[in-house]
C-alpha cells in the first residue's frame, strides 16, 4: 500500500501516527512538510479528499493564526491558502494519504481506518496509552 504522510518530527501525534504506519507493516513517505511545504494544489486537492473544508486543515497553536485574522469566517479558500503557503506551519499535521484516503490523524490513531486492519499487533504510545490491545483489537 502506497503510503504518504506529511509529518512534523517535533509532534508527539505526528510521531505517533507515523509509528503505527510503520507497525503494521508499511513504510510511508515521509515529506516534512515544514522543510517541503505541499503547494496549494496539492494542499487543496488534501482537503476536498477529506470531505472537510480546508479551514479544518488549520493549525491555531503555535502559529500566526491570530496574526493573521484567520478565525475571520469570511476569508475564502483562496486567502486561507495564501496564508498556508506563505506559513506552512499553519497545515495541521499529522496529514495521511492512502488509496483508501486522506486524514487529518488526530487523535493519531485515526491513521487506523485508512491501513489494512488484519494482522494487527499490539500497539501503545509514547505516553502509554494503548491503541491496539494484546488481542489485536483497536481501544476506542
């Protein structure tokens, strides 16, 4: 399975949900995206792919969200773009595509509903939450 994750190494979710990728047997690629920001095809294309509005692809902490004045509902696709390309930090991470889809994979077991689900092994993250019991069963 084809496998890309747009990934933030400094992010415990990102680190996460890249290690599940890997858990279960596949090895994505790996763009950070803060170094190789996705253009704005690329980035809107992501979004209309999750069934979400691209605002949902926004990060807020940690960014010039509010220095920007992107909480303005009225800012259209194409500002909230332009915003995005001039500060990729604004993206929201961790960012998954698989043939089976795009995800915002937060909560970073959310990556589970776009890998194949047999053979799964247990699983826990860096905090010690468990995401795959020792039966192989996702933890909701």
């Amino acid at each position: 399975m084809d496998v890309v994750i747009y990934h933030n190494p400094a992010c415990g979710t990102s680190r996460n949900t890249l290690a599940l990728i890997r858990h279960v047997g596949i090895e994505p690629h790996v763009i950070e995206y803060l170094k190789t920001p996705p253009g704005r095809a690329l980035v809107a294309g992501m979004a209309a792919r999750t069934g979400q509005p691209l605002r949902a692809l926004l990060r807020e902490k940690g960014t010039p969200f509010a220095d920007l004045g992107l909480e303005d509902p009225g800012l259209t696709d194409e500002q909230l773009l332009d915003a995005i390309e001039a500060h990729p930090v604004l993206l929201n991470r961790p960012i998954v595509v698989t043939p089976r889809g795009v995800k915002l994979c937060r909560p970073s077991e959310a990556v589970l509903d776009l890998l194949p689900e047999d053979g799964l092994k247990p699983f826990v993250k860096e905090d010690g939450e468990v995401v795959i019991d020792e039966t192989g069963r996702r933890v909701r």
